[in-house]
C-alpha cells in the first residue's frame, strides 16, 4: 500500500518540487529568524543565488547547540500564537532543545508517520500498542495522531511497567506494537519468564522500533523472538519527529519523506558530498514547515543514500540504517569504532545474548576497552570449558572485524541494567 501520490514523483518532478519549497523556507528564515538573517549575511549568501538544489551547499549548517544557544523561541519563525505544541529533549547535556509545530505542521507530522504506518500495511482495522515515551519526548504522539487520524485504535501505553505492557497487548489484542529496539528484547525476556509464548498468545502481526540504531543481527534477533516483520522508523525531534523516514517490506532500507525533508550525505570532516552510496553524515533541511524550519542541520547520524526505486512501487530516496553517530563514534588505541559495529559481531555468536555493555577506561597511557556480554540462560549451566571458548571466540572476532583487543567479560542473565527507552550501551570512563 502506498499513502499518497507524493511517494512515486519521478526524481525530476521531486526535485522541482524540492526546489520551489527550498526556495520558499529560504526567504521565510532569513525575514522571520534573526539567527538566519545574521548567519546568511556573514557569509554573504544573496538569496536570488540559489537556483537549483546544489546550490544549498552555499548555505551554512545548522546544529544542536544553535537551538540550545536560542533557547526556548529564538529559532521559531513564528508568533507563539501560532504554535499549537511544544517538545524538547531532555537537556541531560545542556539545556534543552525546544521545537514547535504550528497548526499545519501537526498535519505535516501525522501526515509522514501516517505513511510510514501504512509502508507496514497499518490500516483501521488494526490496534496499536504504543510502547514508547509521551510528554515532551516527541515518540509517542507522533505515532498517536497519525494513527488517529487512520482511524486506527491505539493504546498509549508509554514505556515502562513491563509485565503490564504484555497483559495489555494480550488482553486488548493488539495488532500492531511501536517501541525501541532495546525494550522490545526486554519485554521478550519478562515473556519468556512469565510464561508467554509471544507468537501464540499475542495477535501482533507487525512491529515498529525506532529511537536507537539497530544492527542486522538485532533486527533479525527481534523478529524471531516477537515472530513478526520488523519495520525501522527513523526521525528526530529537531526536523519532525518520528516520520523522517521509514522502512517497508521490500528493502532493509528506509524510505525518506523527501518531499518535505531535503537529505544531503556529507563527509563529517570536509563537509563535502559524498558519491551516491558511500556513507557519512546525514545534513537535513525542512523545505515545509512553519513553526521551526531546520536549514542543513547536521544529525551526526552515519548513513548512505540510495537514489534507485524500490520493488514496493516507492520512488523516494532510501537512507541506510543509521551505523553509528560522529559523535559517538569510538577511538580506542587509534582505532575508530560505533557501538553497532560490536552489536554486529555479537550477532553471530551463539550462546550470548544481544545485551551488552562497553566500558572503556585509561590503564596508564593506554585506552581498555571491557565488553560486558550477557550469556543465554541455557548457557549458564554449561561448563568452563565451553563458556571460555566463547569468551575466546568474541575476543577473536572483534579482533578480526574491528582490528581492536577487547577484554572479554561473560555475565549472568539480566545483570545489565535495563531501560524502557534508549539503552546505555557505552560507559566512557576516561572522560
């Protein structure tokens, strides 16, 4: 199924398009946002310059902290009259980060999450079982309101309290459940112990997981465990929300929204364009909304782009499942490593889990890198033996896929601390 016409433009018709609204938020922002006039000016942008969709790369970057250096409004192209909602990070690293959305912008969002929804075959027949944060956090009511406005039944469950959130999905018959990567393998645990069969006991049919990157190896590890389709959702609060992009049935990659989203791939070091298909960093600009036009914000999200139409009849850009962050990209010893990297290789070791933790820590001058890898429960009663041929095997293949040496460390079931959001899977104590 595809949501609207927007969705299969010919790339000459998108890029048109693309252009008019670029053309469009351009004289927006620099007549309604101080930042953007002053930025413009500095450089010496004259807007009657841009004339085609390459000529963006004249135009300066936008990051987090100019949203926090304007903070709550400085960044809004609008009276607050105008703004019908607010949301913000949690500003655990500074202050926050505030965005609003305008009446239209509203529609915008349920709009995008709408079609990412029905790239899953979501229709009013279904029952969503919304298992990711409310409030200020923007995850949970972007997937509400496009739900809604399908006319399909949701249960706002939000995160947290496991045990309840598995009778909810049985009782209510749930067909359809949004929630992380990470929790989604929590609840599968507190199933197993309870005594669920997840296949059997539940009716979900489809699953959508966003908020934190996911390797191959655990995507494919929640679909056998929950036995459904695994549909990635990838959004940020700055651009939209949850509806930037999403994946459908026919490719591991994930369809942009480009029509309102403009992606470029840049080198996080030169700030240059990448070919089609190689990886950096995702730059996005808002071509469309009213209340916080975003121009050529810097995501730190590493990823590729694929131009070629996909099988399910969808002609917009394809993005690469996110691999990792510029900044939370890893040196250890010299060598450069993403957490999903690690999760890669763990995926192809039997006996452990995907639970894990990376503590990284100064000995002398030197950087140690320890994985802390949870082991199965079928594995605990192995013996020594077999549990050092397992520690063996991890350290051999970091070793051979990462080039780096890691101190192997095999825990018991459910010693890592969990989390109903994103999991805390890096702990830096050099820093």
């Amino acid at each position: 199924m595809i949501y609207c016409k927007a969705e299969t433009y010919t790339r000459n018709t998108m890029r048109k398009i693309q252009l008019e609204n670029l053309k469009e938020t351009l004289l927006r922002v620099y007549s309604l946002v101080p930042f953007y006039k002053d930025k413009f000016d500095k450089v010496g942008i004259n807007l009657s310059e841009i004339n085609s969709l390459e000529d963006i790369r004249k135009l300066p970057f936008t990051k987090k902290q100019d949203l926090r250096n304007n903070y709550p409004y400085g960044l809004f192209a609008v009276d607050m009259d105008e703004i019908v909602r607010i949301h913000s990070s949690s500003g655990t690293t500074g202050k926050p980060t505030v965005v609003g959305y305008t009446e239209k912008d509203m529609n915008l969002w349920s709009e995008v999450m709408a079609r990412v929804l029905t790239m899953g075959g979501v229709n009013s027949s279904d029952i969503l079982h919304n298992a990711i944060g409310y409030g200020l956090f923007s995850g949970g009511l972007g997937f509400h309101e496009a739900a809604q406005r399908m006319k399909v039944a949701v249960i706002p469950s939000s995160t947290g309290f496991t045990s309840r959130q598995l009778l909810l999905m049985k009782d209510f018959k749930a067909t359809v459940i949004n929630t992380t990567p990470s929790f989604a393998l929590h609840m599968a645990e507190t199933a197993q112990k309870e005594g669920y069969d997840l296949q059997k006991d539940l009716n979900l049919r489809c699953g959508f997981y966003g908020a934190e990157p996911a390797s191959k190896g655990l995507k494919e590890e929640i679909k056998k465990t929950w036995g459904i389709p695994f549909y990635e959702v990838y959004g940020l609060s700055e651009i939209i929300g949850p509806g930037v992009a999403g994946g459908c049935r026919h490719s591991d990659k994930l369809h942009i929204n480009e029509d309102h989203f403009y992606p470029e791939i840049l080198n996080p070091e030169t700030n240059e364009p990448v070919e089609e298909g190689q990886r950096g960093e995702l730059v996005l600009t808002t071509i469309t909304k009213q209340g916080l036009p975003i121009i050529r914000y810097k995501t730190g999200d590493i990823t590729s782009l694929d131009y070629t139409p996909c099988r399910c009849g969808r002609t917009t850009v394809k993005m690469e499942s996110v691999v990792g962050r510029c900044d939370d990209m890893l040196i250890v010893g010299g060598v450069n490593i993403f957490p999903s990297q690690i999760e890669h290789v763990l995926s192809n070791i039997e006996g452990i889990s995907l639970n894990y933790q990376i503590v990284i820590q100064k000995k002398g001058f030197l950087d140690m890198l320890e994985l802390d890898v949870e082991l199965t429960d079928e594995m605990m009663s192995d013996s020594i033996k077999e549990l050092t041929r397992i520690q063996d095997q991890i350290h051999k293949d970091i070793l051979n896929h990462l080039y780096i040496k890691a101190q192997i460390k095999l825990v018991q079931p459910n010693s890592i601390e969990r989390s109903a959001g994103k999991a805390v899977r890096v702990v830096d104590k050099r820093k």
